[in-house]
C-alpha cells in the first residue's frame, strides 16, 4: 500500500513529520509504525522496522510538503 492511498487515514503529527521531511528515503521505525497502523497492519518493513519509501511515495510526500503553506522554502506563490 502507498503513501497516497494512506494519506487521509494519517494522523496530523505523522502528516506533518513527513512534509517536515520529504527527502527521507527510509522511514524511522516511529513513523513506520504509525504508517502501519493507519493500513491496517499492511506495509511491508525492513528487518528494522523501518518503511523504505518508493519514488512514487517520495513524489507524492514533496507535491504535499510543496503544498502545505508554511513548508520551508515555501513562499505562496
């Protein structure tokens, strides 16, 4: 399952850490757990615990985090 279709079943905090964070290519144990939970125990992790993001996952986060109006970097226009 991927980013997108989790998207709206993500809490705000775990939204917001990955807007924070759109070059992360691994997921902290943390988030991937949260990620996990929000699919219903569905995602496929490393020895870890950790979530390795694909390049689709990674797009659609930066489309979000470009989005969001305080995002650094992000003057509104």
């Amino acid at each position: 399952m991927c980013i997108s279709e989790l998207w709206d079943r993500l809490d705000s905090t775990t939204k917001n850490w990955l807007t924070d964070n759109p070059g992360c290519q691994i997921l902290p144990w943390t988030m991937s757990a949260k990620i996990s939970s929000a699919g219903g125990g569905n995602i496929d992790c490393d020895q870890h615990g950790q979530m390795v993001l694909t390049p689709e996952d990674r797009a659609f986060i930066a489309v979000k985090a470009n989005a969001t109006p305080d995002a650094p970097g992000n003057t509104g226009s």
